[in-house]
C-alpha cells in the first residue's frame, strides 16, 4: 500500500473492501500541543499508521513520534526527549457507543486523523515531565539540584522553599 499525505483520508473504497489497509503518514501541527515544560519540538511530531478493514470495522493503528526539548518539574533542568505513542482508534459510520472515546465518526466515509492523532497524544502526555522519574529536584532550602548530591541544610526546610517548591511543582 502507498503512503497518504493527507490529513483527512477518504475511506470510501476501503470502507467496501474488507481486508484491505490503506497507508498513512502526516505531521501533528504542533502549535496545537502546547504541554507544559516542552520547551521546543525538535522534530515534527509524525503520525504513521494504516487503516484496516477488519470485516467491516475500520481500525486505525498509528505510532506518534516527536524529538523534545524538555524542561524537568522538579530540578528546572532540561533535557531531551524522544516522545512515542502507538495505539489504535476505531472508525465508524454510526456511532453505537458514544461514551467511547477511541470511536470516530466518519464524515461521508472520509475521517479526521488529525483530530485522532491529537485527542491521543493530548490524553497521554504527562502533565508534569521530568528528567528521570526519580529526579529528587531542588533543595527546598537553599536550592541545590540535589541529583548532584546532598546540601548542607539537614532535613529543617525553610517554609519560603518549601512553598516556592510546591508552586513549581503545581506547574
Ligand atoms: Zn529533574
Ligand atoms: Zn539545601
């Protein structure tokens, strides 16, 4: 099968030939994905996948990939990031369920994949990134990265870190 450009993929055919799979790549505009603490994309956020007529039903596997530059929660240090995402949305005429969200309408068999792609990537991506999941931040005392080691402040955190600390981590 060869690759599609477009965003919005016409199904029709597909739609009347069980077995078969259509192609597809595009990129995530990313002025869409404004995640807090990713600084700058830095490559396009690819979506690759293929739509496949299962008897009927037409699903669509995709695999999101984009290069980051992130800035970490707790320590404020950046860092790079290759962001990967791979799943599945069902694409339907009808929709039966409309609780369920990996289910899309068609609009006269032609589908969105951008909004797809999107919805997924903004349901997964953390809401808090950081450099490693056990990155232990800055010292809420005098402000060490303390992933260089420990500081000298003991374990009595002065209330003002301690509540500049909680600020930043809310953000
Ligand atoms: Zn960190
Ligand atoms: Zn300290």
């Amino acid at each position: 099968m060869e690759g599609v450009s477009f965003v919005r993929m016409d199904l029709r055919e597909l739609i009347a030939s069980p077995g078969k799979s259509l192609d597809f790549e595009f990129e995530l505009p990313v002025e869409d994905l404004d995640f807090d603490g990713v600084l700058e994309y830095q490559t396009p956020m690819t979506v690759r996948g293929r739509v496949e007529n299962h008897a009927g039903l037409l699903e669509a596997r995709y695999d999101i990939s984009a290069d980051m530059l992130c800035q970490c929660a707790r320590c404020l240090k950046e860092f790079s990031r290759t962001y990967r995402l791979e799943g599945a949305a069902y694409l339907t005429e009808e929709l039966e369920d409309e609780d369920n969200a990996d289910y899309y309408l068609l609009d006269d068999g032609v589908a969105d994949l951008t909004e797809i792609a999107r919805d997924a990537v903004i349901f997964d991506f953390e809401p808090r990134l950081l450099c490693r999941e056990d990155c232990k931040g800055l010292c809420s005392k005098c402000g060490k990265d303390l992933n260089e080691g420990p500081c000298d402040c003991g374990d009595d955190p002065d209330p003002r870190w301690l509540a500049l600390g909680q600020l930043l981590e809310k953000e």
